[in-house]
C-alpha cells in the first residue's frame, strides 16, 4: 500500500507533527468529497475548491487516526515498577475530536489522574492516550469512559478518575446554538468512587491554580 509522507519538522508543545496518508484512501474519499460539493451548489472545478476535496479527506484522515493506534501498548512503552502509592494528576490535557452524529468538533481539556498500584507510566503517555481515543469518531461520555478503561486494565492501579470538559460544535453552530456551553463529563474506578476525600482531592486539584 502506497504512502505519501509529508513531514513538519516545527514542534508544538513539545510534539512533533508527522502526518502519513494512504494515497488510496485519500483518492477514494475525495471523490466523494467532489460529488458533496456539486451537490451542495458549489463548482468544484473553480480555483479556490479544485484541491478541496484532497484536503478534507486528508484532513479527515489525521482527524480519525486513532483508529490505528493501540492506547494500551502506549501505556505498556513506559510502564515502570515503582512504589510510590500517592495520587498522579495529568490536567489540562488538550481534546479534540469529532462527533460522530454530525462529523462536527468538540474540543476542551481533560483531566486524569490515576493512583498506582506496583507501577506507574512515563507522564507524556496519558495525553497520548487521550488523543488516540478521541481522534476517533466519538461521543463524549465514551470517551471518558475509554481513556478510564483503558488505563485501569492496563495499569492496575488503585483508581482512576477523567474529568472532560469540551465544548461542541453541533451545538453551537446549529441546533439550540448555545455558543458558550460546556459539557462536562466523569467517570472514575476503585479509590474515586469509594472513597468521597480522595474524589474531593481530585477535583480540588484540577480546579486549582499551582502554576
């Protein structure tokens, strides 16, 4: 299968933006794309939409790649034995995704936090995690649930708590168009949800400001 790779060698936030597409997709997607556009009124053989539909399904392509990543195996890359039994908080993890009702974003933060049980994970793999579940065609309240999975069956730990808070799209461009509302989404395991001092401990922490 061919692959056209194109490369950006800027970093942001300390990532490095590598994008890799699947010429065949791509051309079978932006066909479709083409069809959309006349459909919807549009001419797309004037300039300004003649590489569009090569643009939205590479796009769509990048957007929906979690498809193909395996967050467990993330978490096994940097799994370390360690004693240390106190609470882990990851905040402000940046989300973005798409729902999978209208094809329109959703975007936020998310919060994780999880308490080791014998083994704890290299930090930078939580937010990867959260990215390979939400470049997904999603729903909000499974992809907390996803992210929380994942990291109780693979970890072990003694509990896990996601907190998401996103803003959507298909709300506040049609619909009810409510421009500034928040969907704010949990979900917890183990030491979060028995015990009401440890839940409170999170929450205050993610609440916080200790910058």
């Amino acid at each position: 299968m061919a692959h056209n790779h194109d490369h950006d060698d800027d970093y942001v936030l300390g990532y490095q933006k590598i994008e890799r597409y699947d010429d065949d997709k791509i051309n079978a997607v932006a066909v479709h794309y083409k069809d959309i556009l006349e459909r919807l009124g549009e001419n797309p053989e004037r300039e300004g939409l003649l590489k569009t539909p090569e643009r939205v399904a590479k796009a769509l392509q990048y957007l929906t790649h979690g498809y193909d990543v395996k967050p467990d195996e993330i978490l096994r890359s940097a799994m370390f034995e360690e004693e240390y039994s106190q609470m882990v908080v990851v905040k402000d993890i940046e989300v973005f995704s798409m729902c999978e009702h209208h094809m329109l974003p959703f975007f936020g933060k998310a919060h994780v936090a999880y308490i080791p049980n014998g083994h704890i994970v290299g930090l930078s793999k939580i937010p990867r995690v959260v990215d390979a579940f939400a470049r997904r065609l999603q729903v909000q309240e499974r992809l907390t649930n996803e992210i929380r999975d994942c990291i109780q069956q693979t970890l072990n730990p003694a509990g896990v708590a996601v907190v998401m808070e996103c803003k959507h799209l298909c709300m506040a461009m049609r619909g009810v168009q409510k421009q500034n509302s928040v969907t704010t989404t949990s979900a917890f395991t183990g030491a979060f949800l028995q015990n009401d001092k440890t839940r409170a401990e999170f929450l205050r922490l993610i609440t916080a400001n200790l910058h």
